[in-house]
C-alpha cells in the first residue's frame, strides 16, 4: 500500500500557495487493508470511487496499479501532481511547464467524457485561479461537452460542490462567464441561459440583465458565498412574462431561482437567499424611489431572512444612488415599531395594522 497527496493540495503548494485541504489517493490496496491501517476510517459515497474519511482527511483507494496511471485520470494537467510521503514529487510532463505558464489544460478529452462534471469543475478551476488561461485543448473539450446528455447524469449534490466552491473563489464570476461561454447552462442552469454576451458593447451600471454585468456583480461580491450566489440569482431580476411593477417583488424571478437552487440542491439557505435575490433585485436598486409601502415590504421580508446588508451590498453593485444609510436608517425606523397591546393577537388584522404603522412612520421621517 502507497499513499500519496494528491491534486490541489500539491499543486497549491508547487504554486507557493497554502492548500486548504489534503486530499491522499492509495495505490495497491483493498479496502480491507486499509481499514486494517486505519482503523475506525468512514466509508462515504462517491460514483463509482471508492473513498474513506479519516481524521478530517479523504483516502480514495485507486484501481490503477502506479501512481503515473492514476495521474492520467485525472482533470487537468495542474492537478495530475503527487508527493509520497518522503516529500518526491510525482507528475504528468506537462504538469509543472503548465503550472509554470498559468495554463488550465485537460490531461485527456476522454477524462472529461468519463466524468463530465470535470467541466464545471475546469470552470471552478478558472475561478479559483483567474490568472491562468484556458489552453485551446481545453476550450474544444467543453465546446463538445456542451449539449451532452452525459451533463444531465450527474449527480446534483456534486455539480453543487462546484458552485459553492466557485462562489468562493477569488474569481467567481469567471464560473459564470466559462459555462455560459461554452454553452453549458442547459442541463443545471437553464434559467441563465438568456444572459446576453454583450463584452463588445457593454457599458457597466446600464443594464443588469446581460452576462458581463452578472459576472462583474459576482466578482464585486466575493469573500462571500452566500452573497455571490445572490448576485447570480439577481441575474434573474429583469425576467417575467407577466405585468409586474418594478418596485414590486417579482415571483416568478424568484421562481426561477428556487427553481434553479433546488435542481442543484442547495442548502435552504442559499436557497432562500436568492429568491429574494431574484424577487427584490429591481426593488432594491430603485430604493430612492419607492414609495413607503414598497420599502416596508422589501425591508421586513429581508429582515426576516438576515438578508438586508447582503441584498444592499447587491444593490449598490448596480446602483450608484442606493444610499446605505439611508436604507439602514429606515430599517432601524420600522423595525422600532411596535403593535400597541390592543391591535396584537387579531390574526392577519395585526399584520396590516403593524405595515400601516410602518409605512406612516417613514411617511413622518
């Protein structure tokens, strides 16, 4: 039995970065002889892989007889690196020039047919490292990817692993830019694919709804995930088939998002967090001029989900006039407002008592 650290780990350190996570591959062992050397080691799912949990860790006993073989399975050049426990370095000819010249290459088109989430996973990748360049192998194995059915068969909760990841990345609007790109929104993302490319023509501030505006909101929002997921989801905020106000939540925008979250499978959290990306976006960066009632609404509602500062922060990405202080005023103000002992306990009644209360106090301010 041969063990080795494998993938981000070595190539994060070949890059004189400190890798976050520690992942080992074993070579020429059957999971009785592992358990036997790591007693109390968890066995967890993965398709077709064969992988155990130990001490905070993740062990993949590989099928292939050497490590050499086992790096040619692998995504892309970058990764296909090992080091054995005396500290040699293990990797594909191509790996370290690639590394070296801030290259994102496949290691083989067939390792992306065989497992088709390394295309998101190649798009996580130009997120997390948004100096390199895609090399144009690359480029043609998504291009022939795109439209697969191969794409619809994996497994939700492992294209999710890709978008929470990607979200916390330095880059995280190139996710975006790179499937949209390649056309590989259909099968998990369908509700984006209407983002124009307008890169020729764009102007920032001018219209949200086109993909280079989505992808610098998501860039402008990183450091957090949850808000980054948001402001893809507001992506959505200009779509609806029906007469809606713009100062008005949008339902079936936030349809859309649910829509998308629960295909992919993502924690209620984020869930909730981008329908109301999705339902207030046009809302929130109209701030300024909304009426009390509408600001009522979109302000409690976000309250309720710890949603304000993160729909603010999306806001001002878009909108130069969005005032924080204002908004957070104005939040304190009706939050401050309280239902006097006689209106409490009347049901719905209460509520619409509560709102007007709201409402008028902003009227006064």
């Amino acid at each position: 039995m041969r063990i080795y650290l494998v993938g981000g780990a070595v190539r994060d350190e070949l890059l004189g970065y400190h890798p976050p996570d520690r992942d080992y591959v074993v070579i020429g062992a059957t999971e009785e002889a592992f358990l036997r050397a790591y007693p109390g080691a968890k066995k967890v799912g993965r398709e077709g892989r064969c992988v155990f949990i130990y001490r905070g860790r993740e062990y993949t006993l590989s099928e292939q007889t050497d490590i050499h073989s086992d790096l040619k399975q692998r995504d892309l050049t970058i990764n296909a690196a090992a080091k054995d426990e005396w500290g040699r370095i293990f990797s594909l000819d191509r790996t370290q020039p690639d590394l070296r010249d801030r290259m994102l290459r496949p290691v083989h088109p067939d390792n992306f047919r065989d497992d088709p989430l390394r295309c998101y996973r190649a798009a996580r990748m130009a997120a997390c490292l948004p100096e390199f360049s895609l090399h144009s192998e690359l480029e043609a194995v998504l291009r022939d990817m795109s439209g697969k059915t191969g794409l619809n068969r994996i497994a939700a909760e492992r294209v999710c692993g890709e978008v929470r990841k990607a979200c916390g990345c330095p880059a995280p609007g190139r996710f975006l830019r790179v499937i949209a790109d390649y056309d590989l929104t259909a099968s998990w993302f369908a509700e984006i694919s209407h983002l124009r490319d307008t890169r020729g023509s764009f102007v920032p501030n001018t219209d949200p709804d086109n993909l280079e505006s989505a992808v610098q909101r998501m860039d402008r929002l990183r450091g957090d995930s949850l808000q980054v997921w948001m402001g893809l989801c507001s992506a959505l905020g200009n779509v609806s088939s029906g007469d809606f106000a713009p100062t008005s939540w949008n339902p079936e925008a936030a349809r859309m998002a649910r829509d998308m979250a629960q295909r992919l499978r993502m924690p209620v959290a984020f869930i909730r967090a981008g329908e109301r990306a999705a339902g207030w976006f046009r809302t929130a960066i109209w701030y300024h001029r909304l009426s009390p009632e509408a600001k009522v609404d979109l302000l409690t509602d976000l309250a309720a989900h710890n949603l304000q500062e993160r729909m603010l922060a999306v806001a001002l990405t878009v909108s130069e006039e969005t005032d924080p202080e204002t908004w957070r005023r104005e939040l304190r103000r009706i939050l401050s407002i309280k239902l006097p002992p006689d209106k409490q306990a009347l049901g719905p009644e209460s509520g619409r008592i509560l709102r007007r209360m709201r409402c008028e106090s902003l009227r006064k301010d």
